[in-house]
C-alpha cells in the first residue's frame, strides 16, 4: 500500500493556491446570479434572493462532497484542501464553511455549541451589517 505524498508547501504557495481557488469561486458566484436572472428575469431575483440560496446550498453540498471525500482520501491532499475547500469553496459561498463547522459540531456532540454558534454567527452579522449601514447614513 502506498501513501500520497504529504503536502508541505511554503505559506507563499499555500496562499496562491487560495487565491486562485478564491477568484474562481467569486466568478462562479456571479456567473450563477447572472445565469439565474437571464434565465427567470430580474423581477424574479429581486424579489427574493434566488441565486444567493442556490449558491449557498450548492455550495455546502459541495463541501460535504469535499469533506467526505478528504476524509476519506484526503492523506497528503492538503494542496486541493487549498484550492478548493478554503478558496474555491469560500470565495464561492462562505456559507459553506459555517454549515461543515456547524455539521461538525452536531456530529461531535456538542448540540449547545452548534446552537450558540449558529445563533450568534447570524445575530452577530446582521448586526454587524446595520451597525455599518448606521455608520454609512450618519455620514
């Protein structure tokens, strides 16, 4: 039996390869808002957020296929960790990454943390989001 080769990568080309994951999966992104508003028209997409949902699910589905996959045969794999989990994936949909840590703490058993993590991930950032929106209108 053989083992894949283990990654050791310098943080610059670590780094790179999140970059490229990164801008691909933000150019997906757009393309499936664009895709989807050509294909239903923009009263559709803007009277609810369509491609933002689709993008969210795809994406965690995506990261459980990932996640499976890397557990599995993921020895030595840390380079398509890289490229597609963290930069693929997250300049895809972050949400994706906040379903698998929320999975894996359900999975571990840690219900009161997965419900606390959950509660103040969306509270935190919408709040977030209007205390900027507040800052931005008081200028």
């Amino acid at each position: 039996m053989t083992t894949a080769p283990t990654f050791a990568a310098s943080p610059l080309a670590a780094s790179a390869l999140v970059f490229a994951g990164g801008g691909a999966g933000a150019l997906l992104r757009y393309q499936v808002g664009r895709g989807m508003t050509r294909a239903f028209g923009p009263a559709a997409m803007t009277a609810f957020p369509w491609a933002t949902l689709a993008v969210n699910v795809i994406g965690s589905l995506a990261m459980g296929l990932l996640a499976g996959w890397l557990a599995r045969h993921g020895e030595g794999r840390e380079g398509a960790r890289l490229l597609i989990g963290v930069g693929l994936l997250g300049g895809f949909t972050t949400f994706s990454s906040f379903s698998l840590e929320l999975m894996l703490l359900i999975e571990r058993g840690q219900a009161a943390s997965a419900f606390a993590y959950a509660a103040v991930s969306v509270l935190a950032g919408l709040t977030g989001l209007y205390l900027g929106l507040i800052a931005m209108r008081l200028t």
